[in-house]
C-alpha cells in the first residue's frame, strides 16, 4: 500500500470517528443512550445538552481536521483562479 493511500485511510478514519462523535453528541442531547437516558430521567437535560453540545463541537473539529488531511494526501490544490486548459494544451475561451 502507498503512502498516499495510508495518508487517506487515517484520513477517513478520523472523519468516521468525527461523524460518531457529531452523532453521539445529537443522541445525547436527544435523551437517547446511557447518558442521555440517565439525565433525562433524572432531570438533568440542561447537563446533557452541555455534554452534547461538547461532542458535537470535537466532532466537527475532527472532522474538518480530517478533511484537511485528505486534501492534503490528495495533492497540491489548484488555484481557484487558474484557467482550464483543453487536451491540446491551450486555455479555453470563453464564446
């Protein structure tokens, strides 16, 4: 396996576990699971909001970073402005 594919593989995993935690976090703050289940039994929604609203937030930045690791292993990016240039080689024109 090459380095670039070993670069996206811990890449995807670290958004996968990214998404769980996002998910995670939205159960929680839905009452649902262990710890949902036992603030809202309890009385304690404002507690697992705090607790889901904190997941949430690590799983986006776990996300982004794995985004950012992906875009990376991918190669230099192409500038935004840069034109697109035909098989021959040639810029295109715009009509």
């Amino acid at each position: 396996m090459d380095a670039i594919t070993q670069h996206k593989l811990r890449a995807a995993g670290k958004m996968a576990f990214g998404a769980a935690r996002i998910a995670s976090g939205l159960a929680t703050a839905g009452g649902k699971g262990l710890i949902g289940g036992y603030c809202r039994n309890h009385g304690l929604m404002s507690a697992a909001y705090r607790l889901a609203q904190s997941s949430v937030n690590a799983g986006t930045a776990m996300l982004e970073a794995g985004w950012a690791e992906w875009n990376a292993a991918s190669g230099p990016a192409k500038p935004a402005d840069a034109p697109e240039t035909a098989a021959s080689g040639t810029p295109n024109q715009a009509a």
